[in-house]
C-alpha cells in the first residue's frame, strides 16, 4: 500500500547528479589550502560545498562536496581506485531494490542521517560509488 506521506516512493528510482567528488592525495590539509589560495575554493573541514539551484526547481539548493580523502583512507575500501563519486539519487530504497536484482554488488545496507540517505556500491570496474538521497528541506 502507498504512503501517501512518502513523496519518494513514486519518483522514478534514478540518478539525479553529482553529490560529492572525493579523491586521494598525500596531504589533504595542504590540497585543500592550495585550491583555496589558488583558485579561491571556500574550504571547509571537508573540502568544499559547491551549491546551485535546480533547474527545474529553482527555489531548490543542491549542494556538490569536494574532498580531498589521505591517500589510502580506509572509506575508500574495498576499491583500489584513487577517486570515488557521489551520485545524488532518488527514491534510494527502490534504486537499491533494482539494483540487487541487475545482480550490483551492494557494500552496505541504506544508513539514514540528517541530510539524507546513504549506500554504496561497486561497479563493474571495482569503483566504490555513494549514492545519496538528500533530505528534502
């Protein structure tokens, strides 16, 4: 039966962009002051938070995280590649359910937290990828 308060579980189960470019680096702490000194990244602890507005709903605010991870940083794990992707998703419970049965490989089961929803999954390359469900605001 549907929810009619679950305003996701009729949204196609699909990627709808970006959420987060994470990479490996020797040092993250002087990357992320170098990409601020140099070409004016705002930096946070994590990186930097790039926002825009949705096209199609302009009042909205989707934000874009860039990280610099230590170079061998277990979250990674278990891919051996030196960059991951987080992909903003939608109706994540249902994208996991396809995905299972298209026989993906899930790492980990769907954790919820205060800006969203998160799961990861290996391609076929032996690339990590997070999918993120945002909290809708």
């Amino acid at each position: 039966m549907e929810d009619p308060n679950n305003k996701t579980e009729n949204l196609t189960p699909k990627v709808t962009g970006i959420g987060g470019i994470f990479f490996f680096t020797d040092n993250p702490e002087q990357t992320r002051e170098w990409y601020g000194q140099n070409l004016g990244l705002e930096i946070n602890d994590y990186g930097s938070t790039f926002e825009s507005r949705n096209i199609n709903r302009p009042d909205e605010i989707n934000a874009l995280q860039w990280s610099p991870f230590k170079k061998g940083d277990a979250y990674f794990s278990p891919s051996k590649k030196e960059f991951m992707i987080n992909y903003r998703v939608q109706n994540i419970e249902e994208l996991v359910k396809k995905l299972r049965e298209n026989g993906v490989t899930i790492l980990d089961e769907i954790e919820s937290y205060d800006y969203g929803k998160f799961v990861h999954i290996m391609d076929p390359e032996g690339n990590k990828i997070e999918l993120w469900e945002p909290n809708e605001n």
